[in-house]
C-alpha cells in the first residue's frame, strides 16, 4: 500500500506535509507534498536527468530478464504496454492505452500517501504512481516505493480486466474499512495478494505480486527456493496472518486465478471482519512463516 496512516479526520486531505505513517524509519517519506493537490495527486515531474534514465534503463532491463518461468504469463504480455524501457515513461502515455483495455488511468503522487486518499484513487480507477527515482545507491533496494517500483510492479496487470476490477472493488472496500476500523486487516490481505501474491499455473507457481516481480532477489526465492513456504489462499486465515516488511516474506499465498481472488472481494466484509477480530481474540494471530495443521503447502 502508498501507506497506513493512524485515523484522523483530515488525513485523507493533502496539507502540503509528508503523511504519518504507521512503522518507524530514520526519515519521512520522501517527496514534496506542497506541490500537490487536495487528493494527493500532482504533476508528473516534468523532466528527469540522464541519470535518472538510466537508472530506470537497468532497472527494466534487469527485471524483464526475470519473468520467463517466474511471472505470470498474464504479466508477461502486458509489460510492453509500458513502452520503451530506456527511459522513464510519461504516465499520460500509458494512460492513453489503459483506459480503452480497462478504465483506469495513472496518476501521479510525491511519495507515500494517506490510506483513505489511496483508496479513493483506486474506487475511482485511478492507480498512483510516485514520480521520483531511487538513487544509484538505492539500486538494490529502495525502502519506499519510487516510479520503477510501481510502473513495473503494478501496472502492468492492471491492463487484465479481472485484476482491474479487484483493484478497484479494494479501494472501495478499503473506504468502508476505514469506516470500521478495520484497515489493519485489510493491508494484509493486500499485502499478500498485491503486492506479494503467487499463482498456480499449469506450467507450475508463478508470482503476479507487484513486490516480487520489481526484486530482483524475492522473485526467484519466492517460486523457485525450496525454503519458501507457500500456502493456499484463505482470505480469513491471510487477514489474521503477520507479516515482515524489512526482509523476504516467510510465507506466500497461492491463488488458483484471478478470478477466484475477485470472488474473494465480492462479499460484503463487514462480518469478515468481526469474525476475524473473534478468531484473533480467541486463538491469537498467525506469525509469519507458519504453517497450520491441513493447510494445503505448495512446492517448486
């Protein structure tokens, strides 16, 4: 997620300061906030340098390498709707062959932002995108996400109109979990589909989350490395689960299709939530890496 910001009436409103987030670090997020709007979105940064270029060049060049036997064929096919990896795209371009494949449209943000503002943005099709670069020092990794990140990352699969529309029906629940205090439970379902979901194919397990096919380490470790845990996809299970953000995964969720995560966000989650926050009270959560008794494991 852009990010999870504690509940306060204004927070979805941009006041031209970087959002609280949940977490620590040694900074706050990057960015400068003062020029963009209300919601949040901006100008795409009208120029980038030589650098810059070439940082998103090897980057691109990198990752694509990757995706043969690893990514989702799904992935595969729309990554050329990116356009020429050799420079930072502008984000009208591809807006101008999403919206006639499936409504949305990108557009871009300074950096992090509030939870309720990101899922606004999603209820309305429109996917936020950073518009800053790491550095040459960051190549490897970057704490927060930049352009290439969610270009490469997410983008993509918005081109698939099932994908499409899960993302949206989540900004849309996202804005109702807000209103039950429930976005904690929410981020991790995001989280583990999103950004770090895996998906059983007939040519064997293929990732489609956006974390895992810009890392050049994860993706690999996560489809192929015999130390990964890999389990079925449970959407109670998964909301009750923990997870780390400062290293790999130590557990991946498998779909069978898209379409079956699409199911999963069709029904109303308000008793989902209650009956999760009764489960946690009950049994407690789940720590990452675990693995319950009769969970179906998947292997490379």
């Amino acid at each position: 997620m852009k990010a999870l910001t504690p509940r306060t009436a204004s927070r979805a409103v941009n006041r031209g300061a970087a959002p609280v987030t949940y977490g620590t670090g040694d900074r706050p997020p990057r960015g400068d906030y003062a020029r963009a709007r209300s919601d949040y979105t901006c100008e795409q940064a009208a120029t980038y340098s030589a650098a810059e270029h070439e940082t998103y060049r090897r980057l691109f060049a990198r990752q694509r390498q990757q995706l043969p036997g690893l990514a989702c064929e799904e992935f595969i096919a729309a990554v050329q709707q990116l356009g020429g990896p050799d420079r930072i795209p502008r984000l009208d371009d591809i807006s101008q062959r999403l919206r006639p494949a499936t409504g949305w449209e990108l557009v871009a943000v300074p950096g992090l932002i509030p939870e309720e503002a990101f899922f606004a943005l999603l209820a309305a099709r429109r996917f936020p995108v950073t518009d800053w670069i790491r550095t040459p020092q960051e190549f490897d990794y970057v704490v927060e996400p930049d352009i290439f990140h969610d270009l490469f990352g997410h983008v993509p699969l918005l081109f698939n109109p099932v994908f499409a529309d899960y993302m949206q029906a989540y900004g849309r629940g996202g804005l109702k979990a807000s209103r039950l205090d429930a976005c904690e439970l929410l981020a991790r379902l995001y989280w583990t589909t999103v950004e770090f979901g895996l998906i059983a194919t007939p040519h064997g397990l293929r990732a489609y989350g956006a974390g895992l096919l810009s890392s050049a380490a994860e993706l690999p470790h996560s489809v192929r490395s015999p130390q990964a845990r890999r389990v079925a996809f449970d959407l109670r299970r998964m909301m009750r689960s923990r997870y780390r953000i400062d290293s790999f995964q130590a557990s991946y969720f498998v779909i069978d299709s898209f379409d079956q995560l699409f199911a999963a966000t069709a029904p109303d989650f308000t008793p989902v939530y209650a009956e999760v926050r009764a489960t946690i009270a009950r049994s407690g959560e789940i720590e990452a890496g675990a693995v319950l008794p009769g969970e179906r494991e998947f292997t490379p």
